[in-house]
C-alpha cells in the first residue's frame, strides 16, 4: 500500500474560505477531557432518556452478498430478463436486528444510534469505512481521515461551503451533475468548464485554462478548487483511468488546486461494450472479488500524497438513495470543518439508517460487501449491454472512429434506421445518421448526441428547440428521458444545446427497458421524417 | 379552528434572501406533468433499480403509545425512580414491519422509502403531519404548508439561508440555543437580543429595540426576521402564553418580521412546581389526552394570519433525536423556498427513518400519538419535579419574589445551604444565597443563576472566571452541566457571564440525576467557602 507520509510542510489552510472559518468548533470540544471518564454523570446536553425512544429493538430480512451472479450474461443478457423478473421476489434473505439495549458492549446499540453525539457516525460504522477506505483506496498519506455525511449533495455543498468564497469559481467537466452546480449559484460561485474526452476532464485542456488565466478578463482568480465525477462521469458515462488521474493531481499540485472528487459510481466500472455478435458464446469465466477489485480505476485519493482530495462516497448506489448516507475520505484538518460544518446543518445521518447499514455492513463483513458490490457491477453490465443491444436491435449502428471534439479516437456508434418494408414512404434516406453514442464504461447513463443536422428543418429551427421538440414528443409517448442541456456547465460550452439525451438505465425492469427503446425509435424515425 | 383566509394582498416575497431566489426551481418541475401518467417508463433519474436494495423488509418492536402513565407521582416522585428502573426492562411491543415490496398500494412501501424522489415526503407520513398541524395548531389560514426536513438545526438554517442576506441581523432572545447563533455566523448574521421575563422574550421591549432603531449606530437594516424558542425555551425553561405570542406576532406584522419558531419542546408542557409538601397526598386524577391538547399554549401559527411565520417541529424529543426529522409549518411560498433549499443540500430525510416513523404514527394514529406525548409530558413533569425535590434535600429553598431583570415578579427559589452538623466549621453563614432558579415550566432544563456576589472572593475574581472555576470544580467531581456563557446571545446582554448553569434533568437514571445534585451541593459548598 502506498503509504507516503503527508508532507505537512504543505499548508492547505489557506483554501478554507471564510464562511468556513467562522463556523464555531464544537461546543463540546472543551468538554472533551471529561468524556468517558467512568462514572461521568452528564447533565449537559438536552438528551432525552433512551427509554423514551419508543422502539425497544430494530431490524430486517437483509439480503445475503452473494444475491446477484458475478458472471454476466454473454449473449443471453437480452433474454435474462425474463429470469431476472420472476426472480426477483426469490430474494434469499437473513434477519438482523438491532437491540435499543443489547447485552454485550461491543454490539451495535440502537440507543446510542438514536441519541445526539454521533456527528462522527456510529463507531462500529466508523471503523468498517475507515478499513474500507485502506484496503480499497489505499491513500498516499497515513493520516488520511474519514467523516460520515447524508448523502454526496449534502457532502459536495458541504465541502463547497467549506472551500469556496461567494464569488469564486470552480473547475467542472464541460458536462456535470445540476445540482452540484445549484448548490454553488447561491453563494455566486460559477463553474469554469474543462473540455472532456473518453475519460472525463482532459489534462491538456486543464492546464491550458489555468496556464492562460486572465484573472481581469476572467473578472474572477484563478480557481482554486476543482468538481469533477471521475467514474461513470453524470451524464456521460466515462471512466477516468490512473494516469489521467495522476496527470490532473500533478497539475493540480502545480496550481495549488483543491480536488473534490464525487464519485457515486466508482463500484460501477464495467468491461468495454461488445456488440451481442462480439461476445463468447460461454462468456469468460466469471472473475474473483479480489480481480474485481484489482481491475478498478484507482481513486485520486491513492495519488493524493498532499491531503488536496476531498472524496465523496455515497451509499445511494450500492444500498439504497434513501439511506441519505455517505462519508468523506479527505486530510484531518478538512475533515475537522467539515464536522464544525455538518453540526450547524445537518447534525449527523439518520440514527435508523446509520444503525441498519453499519449492521448490514457488519454481518456481510468486508469480503460480503465487497461480494455484493461485484454483484451489483455485473447487473449494470448486463443491463448496459441488454440496453444498447435494444438499440441495435431497432437501428443500424455503425462503428466508427470520432474525428473531433469529445469522441476524437474513440469507437463511436453511429444510428440509422435500419430498412423497412415500407421503404419507400420513409422520407429520410436510409443511411441518415440521427444520432451517435460511446458505450458507457461505468455507472447508469447512455449519453447519446443527436444528429440534429440531418434533420429536414435543421435550417429553420436551432438544435436546442429540436431537443426539446424531440424530448416532449418521446415523453408524450410514454418515455422519461433527460434533456442534454440541463447538463451543461454553462451556455458556454462546445456543443451546449446541440441535441443531446441522458437514458438511464439503471431502474427499469428489462421489458421496460426495450419498449423505451422502441418507442424511442418510432418517435425518433418520425421525428427525423418532418419537414 | 381558526381558518381565515390569509390575506393574500401581503406579499411577503420581499423577505426571501438573495441567497434563496438563486436556487434554482426542481429540475423535475418541467416535468411534472409527465409524471403518474400511467405507463410512463421514466429512464431520466439516476435511480437504482429496487431490486437491489439489500433489505426485503424492515421493522421492529415498536412501544405502545400509552407506555408512560399520565399521572403525575405527586409526593411520591422521589421514590418513584425505583419503580421506573426495573420497570425498564418490561416495555410493552407490538411488532410493525414494512415491505420492499407489499401488497396493497396503500402500505408504507419501503421501496418507495429507499428510493430518490420524497423530498416533500413519504405520502403516508406527510399526510398523518398535515392533519395533525390541522388539529392540534391550528393554523390561522386555510392553505398553510408542511415540508418535511431533518431536524430543527437543519430547519434553522435552512430558513436562515431561505430568509437573510450576509451581513443582516436577527431578533432572539437574550439567552438562546447556540448552534442556532453558530449557523448564522458564516454569513455574517448576527443576533439582536431581546429582554426576557418568565414568559421568555418580552414583547414591550420588542416594540422598544424595533422602534428605536437607530441604522446608522446599529451599522446594519432593521431586522425583518425572529429566531425564538417560545416553550421549554432553551436555556431558561420558559413557556410563552397565548397572550405574549399575540402580542410579539402583532408587532412582528407592525414592523414586517419573519416569525421563525423552534419548537421542539411544544409538547413537553408542565404545570407550575409545587414544593414536595404542597403537592397532593393523592395527587389530582389524571387528566385526558383532550385536556392534555387543550391546555398547551398555543403556536405562533394560530394566530397567524398573514403567513409570517416559519414553525420548525422535530421528531428529536418524542421519539429520538437520530431520528433526524422534522417539519416546517409555514406559507406555500415560503414552503417551496425551503424545499428548494433542501434538494441541493439533504435532499430527503433518510428513507429508513422516514418510513419506520410513518409506520410508528400510522399505527399509533392521531390518538395514539397525543397518548403518547401526554405520556412523556408526564414523564418530564415527574423527572422536574423530582429533580427539585433533590435540590430542597440539599439546600434551604426560600421562595421569594424576584424583584429586577428578567425574574422580576416570578416566585423564585434561593437556596443556600443547610445547618449541616459541624456548622462551626463552615466559613459561610447558613443564611448565604448561594444560587437562585425559577423552576422550569416546559422543556428539559433548569437554569440557575449563581449567587457569586455573596462568593468571598468575588471582588478578586470575575464572574465569569468563577462561573468557569466552579465549573471545572463539578466536571472533575463527577458531573457535566453546561457553562452559561455559551447560551448568551452576545457578550452585550445584561448579566453575560455573570454565573449561570443550565442543568438537564432529561436523561440521566433517577439515582444519577439525586447523586448529581448531592456533588454539585458538595462541590458548591466547598466552593463558597474558599477564600
């Protein structure tokens, strides 16, 4: 493990903005000497009895690890729905149950979980993150700490507050999460977009917008902090490998820049796309938890030999959004604002929820979640690949090679109606491209550009008002996707309003799946057909 | 109940921060009208698929609501702990569970609980909260909102951040809850305190501070918005009546003020202390749950008619505090303001706590849950009263009327110490005022103003230094009371730092809270007698 000490010569304290610097320390700080002094009666905080907490115990039917196979599906993927939907109520389960008053010290208690003080989180919860967080991300600094939030929204607006002056900017991808970018508009804080690639934020891009700063023209200095979601990039899909990751923290070393890396999807890293044709017959055998674990794109934490990450993990994704639970992995000193931030707003996550999960967590142990995060990359698998199977089942898809802008190199698949028997009534031709995509290689998003300017009234109507023509015409119909523009960084941007779509295909059940698709198809052909 | 309709032509828009108009409005807004179309396949949320949350169901052994007798001990309360301590162990359950997935559409959904998209709310809970804000608070106009948040210091700063620019200042009372202070610190926001008495804040010096503004020498604009705790105020224990809170919201419309009330003590309403001798042999027959509802002062919200007031409720006190939940009760304006706020920060309340908690209320029903509240009101009543009673064991307690500041008019009791047998050997004479309290009359604390000028010392020695050396002096014996210094609004008010304690006879066992008060007699004794 890569275990540099920090060099604390580098004083970060500097990037604590002001808003951060008044926040009181804790009042309980003083106090702290007295605490777990035995036999200490405290008469200090308003604490009610924890014999009013009116649930003498706590619990449920936990789903084991090993629920979901670690093998993906290979050529079947588009008929394995039709198992997994009568599959799904063969959940195999075990109970768990957490006592308000258990007999042995060292289990998890639902008194103390429901009590006030845990803004550091329930200690057993604690301790398995702070092992996961070793194992898995391996920080290049000892003193690498950790600090439980509700949820990335929270941690991000958190860690924003924390480092941003009203009035700053901040460095994004070109296309990023809205509401990261919502949390900030009320503090003035804009995001300066970075030009992307097939993993993310560009390098080359980075450094040439820092190196060429006009700090007058800018009408703002030089940023400061950086947002950027690494793996599975909301809304285009992409995963940032090791050295693109090492290159963006040496420069961001060089430009005294602050990292806060949200990563939501980083467990959801999956193999390359393979058209159905491509793929084994008897797919590969399937791979260990530990080579699941060896293949994943390392964190910026594991290259932060600084303390200038502050990562974002949430359990949304692997357990469930509605635990409204995540953690900070980040420097001591960080970490400390942003308790001192945490106890002014939100106080600590959720007493139920805290106390469910670390019990699920511990039970399943290490080794289980791990298990169970394998098993969960692998259903995305299969469903990212029953999904664009579903698109070429409905269009011709084209490999081709992107020539330019974010795709240049990279294996792009181009759509056009496939012939139909009534030809000749198709007003388009039947090579016209209507749109394009990359294959995700992680997290829950197809983030696909239109073709708009094959459209026969691409002269008289801009791009944006065919994407939002196009998108009400799909909802009308009966499909629920994401208008591209939402997702741009600003107005500014290449592209910005040029027909783009996110589909997610992370929540519907398989034959939903490949009606959406469908009826994509017609709306779109149709669409394509107006003059 | 009161159900004018609020006079519309007010509009109080004028009152929301430049920080809340830069929210952006739901990006699911445009949406909406998509939405509960049935059969709309919605691929445009990054939502898990249910399926892969790791629990088929969640529950517990949920008390029931007539747990706690509504009947106070009367003059038995001080042995009435014993009964308590082994009565611990015989709670009284019913089991609820909730569902991943359950059979009629009406039941909690755990699926639904666990999944994005409830930042109003689960239904089920919503519901059950509107139709107790109906009841039981009767709001003064017909289309008065709830908004489900996490807990009152979340409500706080959410509707601080909803209502002040940085830099304006806010009315509260002299003493005040301070991590209220701490939210408003980063922006700049200070507090303007008002003058108490035994009701808490008072109304003609309201109208004094408002009417004397003086912008030039307060270096800031009239405040336009109220921080108050108007029942079990914290830290002093007063309760605000109907009359006062009439008084206070007319001025508030007078001058154009944002009433925001931190209630979390509503319901933890007693009866005036009797000394042990004055209660009854056969203390009075219990009172019903009607009575019980009938006889707490009313809100802010009742008399509001003009939708001015923000009312911030928790679940923190009656059923736990890492419940992490609670509600605004406010305008629809204000509401949507709020809810804004909340989808960039905490999003939801946590799913397992949100749905275990509609579980509990559901079953309980509205009548089971004021059962239940008029249970632990009896609880805090007995444990008050009790805690008195310890404090008459130690000390002489001379009831007098207080004659200045905000005691002024208020039955207030003196306690200094008892003939002890070895009486030549103290260096104090017995009839020395060592501290003076008004017992509380809501809430969870006893706040006691020391006595230092009768300290011998106390011509060397500060207030404050010897509010802090005795202090220490309790700590280190044995028991942890919070400093007062902590609780004043600024270092302006009259009587900062001049010897207060504020003492919580919420938590601690029965034998704990009377060993407590024997340390803090022993220590307090020994204390006066230094020279």
């Amino acid at each position: 493990m890569a275990q540099e000490k920090r060099e604390k010569a580098i004083d970060l304290s500097h990037h604590l903005s002001e808003l951060s610097k008044a926040r009181q320390t804790s009042p309980l700080k003083g106090l702290a000497k007295f605490f777990g002094q035995p036999g200490l009666i405290s008469l200090a905080g308003g604490m009610p009895s924890e014999a009013y907490f009116p649930f003498a115990n706590i619990g449920g039917d936990a789903l084991i690890p090993d629920s979901f196979a670690v093998k993906t599906a290979g050529q079947e993927s588009s008929l394995s729905w039709f198992w997994k939907l009568f599959g799904k109520t063969k959940e195999r389960t075990n109970p768990i149950v957490i006592p308000k008053f258990p007999s042995k010290p060292d289990e998890i208690n639902l008194a103390t979980a429901l009590q006030y003080g845990t803004s550091t989180g329930l200690p057993q919860l604690q301790k398995f993150i702070d092992e996961f967080i070793e194992k898995v991300y391996q920080p290049g600094y000892s003193d690498c700490a950790s600090l439980i939030q509700t949820g990335n929204t929270d941690g991000w607006s958190r860690a924003m507050q924390t480092l941003c002056n009203p009035g700053e900017l901040i460095l994004t991808e070109d296309w990023t999460y809205p509401s990261a970018l919502a949390s900030c508009r009320p503090l003035g804080v804009d995001a300066v977009p970075i030009a992307m690639d097939k993993e993310g934020m560009r390098s080359d891009e980075l450094r040439k917008v820092l190196a060429e700063w006009d700090e007058k023209a800018r009408g703002a200095k030089r940023p400061h902090v950086m947002y950027t979601i690494p793996v599975g990039q909301n809304p285009s899909g992409a995963t940032m490998g090791a050295e693109r990751k090492k290159e963006i923290y040496d420069i961001c070393v060089e430009y005294d820049i602050i990292i806060v890396e949200d990563d939501p999807y980083f467990f959801l890293q999956m193999s390359e796309y393979k058209p159905k044709s491509a793929r084994d017959m008897q797919s590969a055998p399937a791979e260990s938890d530990v080579q699941f674990l060896a293949k994943l794109a390392p964190t910026f934490v594991k290259f932060d030999y600084q303390g200038r990450v502050i990562r974002l993990d949430t359990f949304s994704k692997y357990i469930a959004p509605g635990s409204r639970l995540g953690f900070f992995t980040c420097s001591p000193m960080f970490s400390e604002r942003l308790q001192r931030q945490g106890e002014t707003s939100t106080q600590a996550p959720c007493g139920f929820g805290q106390s469910l999960i670390a019990q699920l967590l511990t039970t399943w142990k290490f080794n289980g979640y791990v298990r169970w995060l394998h098993g969960l990359a692998t259903q995305y698998t299969d469903r990212r690949d029953f999904f664009i199977d579903c698109f070429a089942e409905e269009f011709h898809l084209q490999l081709t090679t992107g020539e330019r802008g974010a795709w240049a190199g990279c294996t792009v698949y181009a759509a056009s109606p496939k012939p139909r028997g009534d030809a000749m009534s198709e007003k388009y031709s039947v090579g016209t491209k209507m749109f394009s995509f990359v294959p995700p290689t992680s997290g829950m998003f197809l983030w696909i550009k239109m073709n708009f300017e094959n459209h026969p009234s691409i002269k008289s109507d801009p791009e944006e008002t065919l994407e939002m023509k196009l998108w009400t015409k799909i909802a009308e119909a009966g499909v629920l996707i994401a208008p591209g523009w939402y997702f741009a960084a600003n107005e500014d941007i290449p592209d910005a309003g040029r027909g783009h779509f996110r589909i997610s295909f992370s929540n519907a059940e398989y034959p939903d799946l490949k009606k959406a698709v469908q009826i994509f198809s017609k709306v779109t052909r149709e669409f394509f057909e107006q003059q």
